[in-house]
C-alpha cells in the first residue's frame, strides 16, 4: 500500500525538487506551501501551477502571520533584501524559526491524515547559513515531534526526510531533471517581481544560477534585466 | 538588567498563573495568544483584558488557521466537544501539534525581541493526557530550539520554563492566589458561550472545579447553568 507523505513545497528549485524524489519513492503526496507575509509572495502562485500538474492528493496553502514578528528582510518592509555576499554569517534573509514553525504545521497535518514521513528540500550545500537547514537540527526536530504527537506515543516514528541535504545545487538540478523536473516552472528568487521575473542577485538566485551552470543545464530562469 | 520572556497566554487558569510566576521571577512579559479556529475563541478577549491589568510588556495575538487542518474537537465544527471521561487515552480535545506550533512562534518572537525565556503553562497533573504536555517532550523541544535558531548557534541558550509541570490544579491555584492572581478574570471552558460563561462539564472545566475544592478556595467561575 502508498504511504502518504506531507511536501513542505514552495514552488522552488529544491522543494520543487524534493517533491519529484517524493512521488519517485512511491509516496502519496500532500504538498503544503504557507504565505507567511513573505515579499516575494508570487512563488505561492507558482506552486499552485506547478501543484496542478504534478500530481499531488492535494495541495494545502496555509497563511502566517510571520510577517507580525518581523525579524527578516524577506518579510520586513523596512528591511531591503541584500545581494548575496559570501561572508559566512547567517544573512538578514533568515526568517526566525521559519522551519520550525513549517515542520510544525507539516507535523499537525500529518497526525490528521496519517503521514509520518514529511520532506523537507533543505540543504547545507550551497545554501545561505541558516540554522534550520542543517543535519543536526533536522535530527533535533524528528526526535522531538515523536514525543510531540499521539502518533508518535502510539508507536509510529514520523520521519523528516531531507534528501538534498548533502547535496550541492548541481546535484539537485541533475538529480530533478533525471526525474522529468521542468526548472522553467519553478522560482527561486527571494525579489522575484509580479510575473515572477527573477532579480538574478540574491542570494538564492546566486546559488541557483550557479547550479545550472556547475550542472551544465541551461538556465530556464527568467531574469529581470 | 531584567531579561524578556515570552509567555504563551491563553487567558486561561494555566497560562494566568504562568504569566504571574514569571513576573515574580522578574522577568519582562511578552505575552502571546493565538486566534486558532478554536470554538472557544472568547478566551482570546479574556486573554487581552488580563493581559491590560497585568503589565505586561506587550501582548500579541496572532492568528493560525489550525481549523484548516481539523483533527480536533476543537476545532472541527462537525465534532463534538465531548463530557470529561476519565478513561487515560488521549482525548478528542487534543488539537495536533498545537503546543508545537505555539512554542514555535514563541521561539520566532523570542529571536526578534532578545527573550530566550519561554514560559508555557502546561502540566501532566490533573491534565487531559495531551502528549505535548509532557516532561520529556519539552525538553526535547528545548534541545531542538538550540539548533533551530540564530540566537542558540550564536552560544545562547532557548529555555522552557513550564514552572506548573509538576503541580495538580490545587498547588497551581494556591500558588497563583499567593501570587494575586484573581481568577475571576481566567477562561478555561472548552465550550464557554458568548459571555465567557463555563459549562462546567468538559475536561478543562472537570480539573478546573476539582482544583478549586482541593485547595479551597471558593470558585470564582461563572457557570451556564
């Protein structure tokens, strides 16, 4: 029998990714995607499209008042999204406990409609230093929510799955386009504009535009200039 | 210097008696209420004339669309909230991942004000078997929000504070009189009308009543019937 499984899904280049790793391993997808007063709030319509044709049990859009607690460049209008510098430092893009808070609702679902296995695109390579995109905090979460839910203290083990996670941003492309991923439906940009054009210099541009060419697949991404 | 703490507020008996124990520990009071498609919805206006008297620092509410995910009695408008059953399994009331979810937002306010205290009034004396009530899961929640977020990478460390785990209702209610807390002001009911007034009968009511006769102290609560 098809065990169902919760898509943490933004419509990007990873959770895009990470949803066809999904269904190739046989799971049911439900695919949960949040507006949570993020600028760049055009991807929700894109994983909508991309929803509608991939194949998923449903797809659920969740919002979040993220944007009352502030905190980020990605949701505070005071605050401009940086171009991307290499430095080290987590960036101003982080969004307080945003995985956290995603898992979490990804959690609530899964107690409702019997999925214990819920994917996560984050990645450690390639990526922008958050805190919440790493092995050891992943492993933190799984341990915690089989505590967390009636679920988990009947005995079922919910499972974080992370299959990107040791990969770089070229494995991920060759690895979606393996899978029949179509790149040119997804968007990645943190300042995309209206009809989704990408600004080509935040950080998640930056990393994207270099997995394509580190991959050697053709960038279908459609930039602003 | 005083330290901020987040205190995850409902309005209700718990939470009250939380926030007055926080306040005594000399710590500046964040207090947040969530609007979560809970029936019971009166307690968020509760919530905010306790939070008016009670000086704290700042008190938010926000609002999370739980009933979009159902699973609860609580929340799902085709269930029933049931009559108190002392049966030991995990009752109907049980909203999925709810403290998950509420400590999460605490844990994302906490990163933007500088709290890294969080304070939730949940105990597993005289308490409706919820798993997310328990020791071991607050503690793995607190290992979790080290690696979750920037303030826990940067050397600080995330505590909950559940100052009531151990207590039954009668040492929570002693100690909140002792405290000054005045308790005609709480909202507990799982199925208080419009006025706020208590139907006597759900579990959070059955503990509640229970509470009060234990430790002697007359029962301020304004019941239906």
């Amino acid at each position: 029998m098809q065990k169902n499984a919760i898509i943490l899904f933004s419509g990007g280049l990873d959770s895009t990714t990470c949803l066809a790793i999904a269904k190739s391993q046989g799971f049911v997808c439900y695919a949960l995607s949040f507006s949570y007063g993020q600028k760049h709030q055009v991807e929700v319509e894109w994983a909508k499209k991309i929803a509608a044709t991939s194949g998923v049990a449903e797809h659920k859009i969740l919002n979040l008042p993220l944007d009352e607690l502030g905190g980020s460049s990605l949701t505070d209008k005071q605050k401009k999204v940086d171009d991307h510098v290499a430095n080290g430092s987590i960036p101003a893009t982080y969004v307080p406990a945003r995985n956290t808070i995603f898992l979490s609702f990804a959690l609530a679902w899964g107690e409702v409609i019997g999925a214990v296995d819920i994917f996560i695109g984050a990645n450690h390579i390639d990526y922008s230093g958050y805190p919440d995109c790493r092995p050891d905090y992943l492993q933190a979460f799984e341990q915690m929510a089989v505590l967390a839910t009636k679920r988990g203290r009947e005995g079922e083990r919910f499972i974080i799955h992370a299959p990107l996670l040791q990969m770089n941003k070229a494995d991920i492309i060759r690895a979606g386009v393996k899978l029949g991923v179509d790149y040119s439906q997804t968007l990645s940009c943190y300042r995309a504009d209206a009809a989704g054009r990408a600004c080509g210099s935040c950080d998640s541009c930056v990393y994207r535009e270099k997995g394509f060419s580190e991959a050697g697949v053709d960038d279908p991404t459609i930039y602003v200039l």
